[in-house]
C-alpha cells in the first residue's frame, strides 16, 4: 500500500482557476517526495486536498488507506503538516507551543515534557524554547513549525516549502532533519519547494507540475536521463527573427533530441553534446547568424524542468526571497 495515493485529482476553484488539473500519484512509504512547481503551479492546493484542509472537485486521494474525503480523521491522525504560512502565536514561547501543539493531538500529559525536550533538540532550539516565537529567526519559525508538526510521530509528513526564504545555513538544517527522521524513523515526507538543488538532495521522486498538472515524474537521475545526454545552450545575436531561424537551422543537424527556444537562446538536447557544437556553429554560419555565446552542460532538474515546460524554474534571487507571502484563503 502506498502512503499517499491519488487517482485524477483536482480542485477547480471556478471553470477557469484550475488549480490542480487532475494528477495521479503514487508515493511509496518511507521515500521523500519532491513536488516541484513554479508559483501558482498547484503545490499548496494539492497540500490541502491531501491534508483533509480543501476538498477536491475530482478524483480521489488516499493516504495510507484512508480516503481524504470519506476518512478526514483518520488522516489526521496520522499526518504531520507545516505549511507554507506557518501559524505561530508570537505570544509564546516554543516550548509553549509545543507543549499545546502536543496537548492538541491528545498525548498523554505525563509524555509531554520528554516529547517537547526531544523535538526542540531535534529541531536544535533547546537554548531558545523559552524565548516568544516573535523573537525567533525566519529559520527558527521553519524549525519550530517542523517540529510542531511531528509532536504525535506522524508517519507521513507535508512540508509545504519549509526552506523558502531561508538562509543556505537554515535550508541545510532542515534538509538533514528531513533526511535523518526519514532514514532512522522512516517518515515519509511530502516536499514541496522551488528549489530544484532540494530535490535533487532529498528526494527519492519528484513531480514537477505546472499550471495545475504534472509534467514529469520519477527519479531525478532518470528525469535527467531522459532528457538526452548534453544541453548545448546557443545565444544568438539579433533578435526574434533571428532567433527563428537559428531554430530552424540547427534542427538540420542529425541525431537532435529536442530543440527549443527559451529567452535569446536556442537549447539543443543532444547526444555528444562536445562533437555537436563545431557542427552547430557551422550551421549557424551558413545561415548567417552568430552565437554570442555556446555552453556545453550535462543535463541538471532544471533542464528538465525546462524542457518539460518552457520556462526555468528558479529565479536568479532564490535564496534571498522574502518567506510566506500573505495566505490566499483556505476553504472552510
Ligand atoms: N482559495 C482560492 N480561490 C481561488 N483561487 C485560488 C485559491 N487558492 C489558490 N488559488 C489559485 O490556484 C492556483 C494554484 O495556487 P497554489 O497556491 O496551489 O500554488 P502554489 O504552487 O502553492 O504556489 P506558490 O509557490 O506561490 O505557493 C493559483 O492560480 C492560485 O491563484
Ligand atoms: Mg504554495
């Protein structure tokens, strides 16, 4: 049985606001799943519907066994969830927050002061459990919020961007707490992030969808694979025009798996991307246009991520993007 099963999921907020656009996903227990996507491509939605919070409109979804519509509580019961805008009271302290965190989820009073000290180690804020979360760093909040969501030791665990905004520091925190709970307590985590480096580290599978569907699935190394074996990048000189018909000139050459235009660049997925390039030049030339500039590179997620929907990923500024924005409303 896998520990999150969906079938043609969707939510259609209106005919037109396709949010999720009917996805199927089958998530083995113990793995940590990478559900990459630009913004606005799904990722919260799809957290909601599987975390009981939104009701899909279409298809269905299970985790470990339980119907998300039919069998809300029984998910509950057994899911962890930090989401993308973390709900802290600054009033308190983290501790305070764990311990009530804890209480929430019916743990046994006498358990819960071990099982707070435990979490705030784990998340390591044991020096600052005291102080008011409204003291607490962008990094400390994730934390905190990581460890809010494991008080009941939920076997399957959503983290909705928990390193978005963060600094390189912070974001590697987390992705070893991430790794080390997956690998000695075999939680199985449900990762969403724009950052395909995270993926990459951490996850065993990865989705990456766009505007409401998913457009690639299965490992990083064979997404990578798949897109052939050399990405040979062309910046043409001149403009559209141009641009135009060094597609079409290079396309001339044999033994292309794909070509694409993304910005000034003509993109050529080829085998032998090294013996390609004096072949592509020569191309270009008897069509007389020039390349600014020509890179040879081995396929990364982001090229993948490229090819799959014409556009890149990652923003230049990723690391330095300002955390949560402002909630967009979750359905009651
Ligand atoms: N409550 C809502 N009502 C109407 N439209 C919504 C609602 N929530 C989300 N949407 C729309 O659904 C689409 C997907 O939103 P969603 O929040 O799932 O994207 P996301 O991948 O999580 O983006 P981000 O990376 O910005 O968090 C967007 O176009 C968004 O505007
Ligand atoms: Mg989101």
């Amino acid at each position: 049985m896998p520990a999150i099963a969906a079938e043609a999921l969707a939510k259609h907020f209106t005919p037109e606001i396709r949010a999720v656009d009917g996805i199927s996903l089958s998530i083995d227990e113990g793995t940590i799943f990478g559900f990459l996507g630009a913004n606005g491509s799904g990722k919260t939605t799809t957290v909601r519907m599987l975390t009981t919070l939104m009701r899909p409109t279409g298809g269905h979804a299970e985790v470990l066994g339980f119907d998300v519509v039919r069998s809300p509580g029984e998910v509950r019961k057994r899911i962890g969830v930090a989401l993308q805008e973390a709900g802290l009271d600054d009033i308190q302290t983290g501790r305070e927050m764990l311990t009530l965190q804890s209480r929430l989820n019916h743990l046994r009073a006498a358990d819960i002061p071990d099982r707070v000290n435990h979490l705030l180690h784990v998340v390591d804020l044991d020096d600052s459990a005291d102080r008011r979360v409204k003291t607490y760093s962008g990094g400390m909040r994730r934390r905190l919020d990581l460890a809010a969501a494991l008080v009941h030791r939920p076997k399957v665990v959503f983290l909705d961007e928990p390193t978005t905004g963060l600094d390189p520091i912070s974001r590697d925190a987390i992705w070893r707490y991430v790794a080390d709970l997956n690998k000695n307590d075999g939680v199985t985590f449900f990762l969403t992030t724009q950052y395909l480096e995270e993926a990459d580290r951490l996850a065993g599978d990865v989705a990456i969808m766009d505007a409401g569907r998913i457009v690639a699935q299965g490992s990083p190394s064979d997404l990578k694979a798949s897109i052939g074996t050399d990405v040979v990048s062309l910046q043409i000189e001149g403009g559209a025009d141009e641009l135009a018909r060094a597609e079409q000139a290079v396309r001339r050459l044999g033994g292309i798996e794909d070509v694409r235009i993304i910005d000034d660049a003509v993109i050529v997925y080829v085998r032998e991307g090294s013996s390609a390039i004096a072949k592509l030049v020569l191309l270009l030339d008897e069509a007389s246009l020039r390349a600014r500039e020509v890179t040879l590179k081995r396929p990364t997620l982001d090229d993948v991520f490229l090819q799959k929907t014409g556009h890149h990923l990652e923003a230049e500024e990723s690391a330095s993007r300002p955390p949560a924005k402002p909630d967009r409303g979750a359905e009651s």
